[in-house]
C-alpha cells in the first residue's frame, strides 16, 4: 500500500476512466488538482442509429428469422459470474406470456455452458458467439431493448466498455446498477435502471420498453446524446490534447 501510494504521489497527474476510480485515488491522498477523467471513448461514425429502413434490410434479421414485428432483446459480452446471466433465465421465464419476443444471448465465457443448459428448451431464445468488430454496427441495431445484468456484488469502478457502443447505437437499455453508481446514473438517462439481482424487476422494467415503441424511441435518442455529448472519440481527446498541454504551460512555467 505504500509503495501504490508513493508511486501516486510521485505523478503531476494520475489519470482514471471514471469517476469511482477517481474517487478511489482521492481516499489514496492524491489532490483533486492532480486527477484527470479520461474515459474510454467509441467511434461514432462507427456506430450510429439506423433508421426504421436500414433497420428493417439489417442482414442479421434476415440471417437469425427475425420477422419484421419481433422485439429483439440482446445481451452481447462477457459471460461470467459477475454478470449474473442465470437472472436472465428467471427474467425470460417471467415474460413468457408476451409475444412476438426474441432474446439473443450472445458471448463467451465459464459461464456459458451453464447458461445454455439453464435456456434449453425455452422458445425464442438464442446462445451464440460473439460478433466481429466489422459487424458491430448492424449487431448493435438489431437490438430493440440492451440488456445489461449485473449481479450486486460486482462492483462499479468503471462502466462496462459495452455501454459506449449501446449509446451510440441509440437503443435503450436496462441495466442492474446501484442508485447514484456511474451505470445507474447513465441507464436512467438512456433507459431503465434496475437494482442488481432484482429479476421481478428486470423484466418489469423489459415488459414497459416493450410496451411503449415511443418510450424506447425517446430513451435511445437520449442515449445517442449522451454518447455524442461524453464519449464520442472526438471530444475525448480533445479535452485530453487540452490537459496535456495546459499541464506542460505549467510546467514551462515553473521552470
């Protein structure tokens, strides 16, 4: 501890890429002068929101039998124990009553195996790998709803590095996040915060996106902002080129 401490003090600037792991380096005694946020960024010409016509000739609807009135719902990344996907199972259980539903389950991790023996049998549920970076585009339109589980002892240092590309997809999500936590203050603005592990509630929150076309409409256009406004490649380091230079004015000034 003392060595991470005096390795800290020993930096004009530490940098973190949230604000909890901001807020971790404080309680070191690092100064609030000496911190910078430099958050992980997405490229929003990469991925951006398609239309209802780009939507609808999405290959992956025609590759994966998705008709043209189905509710994608997808979870795409790490499947470990941190994410909690066996709440998944509960959730798509508790919706089974509304129709026209299909759920894409797709990554790879320990996990995995485990989830696919927990979904066999269930209808309109798909396991499968995850997507090449060529794809992301179109993979992350496909979606109608994001789903982010988490399970309640994960802790949230950082926001999960899916979230960018979900933002500037411009879909709503839901996500299990504690109240107040960078996620939970973030999936309020761009779709449905849950508290972690809270099935019941997961698919509370599902069954009111897909009840409303205008309610997800709304919420991803803010996501789509906040992507824009926070995390898009451009702005980022932008103001990362604007600290570096204003810490070396202040260098060339004491010297």
């Amino acid at each position: 501890e003392n060595w991470e401490r005096n390795t800290l003090y020993s930096f004009n600037v530490v940098s973190t890429i949230s604000q909890a792991m901001r807020k971790r380096t404080l309680s070191k005694g690092v100064r609030p002068e000496h911190t910078y946020l430099l958050p992980n960024w997405v490229n929003l010409n990469e991925i951006k929101q398609q239309t209802q016509v780009e939507k609808e000739l999405n290959p992956y609807r025609k590759e994966l039998d998705i008709a043209k009135d189905d509710i994608v719902l997808l979870y795409s990344g790490s499947m470990n124990k941190k994410q909690g996907l066996e709440m998944l199972v509960d959730v798509i259980k508790e919706l089974k009553d509304v129709p026209k539903l299909k759920w894409l389950l797709a990554g790879e991790g320990p996990t995995k195996s485990g989830l696919a023996d927990k979904i066999e049998g269930l209808a309109d549920v798909s396991l499968l790998t995850l997507q090449p970076p060529e794809r992301m585009n179109d993979w992350l339109n496909l979606a109608d709803i994001h789903l982010l589980p988490q399970k309640g002892d994960a802790v949230d240092l950082v926001l999960p590095s899916k979230l960018l590309g979900i933002l500037a997809s411009g879909r709503p999500l839901v996500a299990s996040s504690t109240e107040g936590s960078e996620l939970g203050i973030v999936a309020e603005q761009a779709g449905i915060r849950v508290d972690p592990e809270d099935a019941p509630g997961f698919a509370r929150a599902i069954r009111k996106l897909v009840s409303s076309q205008d309610l997800r409409s709304r919420l991803g256009v803010n996501g789509r902002k906040i992507a824009e406004l926070r995390y898009g490649e451009d702005v980022v380091l932008l103001e990362f080129e604007k600290e570096i230079l204003s810490i070396l004015s202040h260098s060339r000034a004491k010297s």
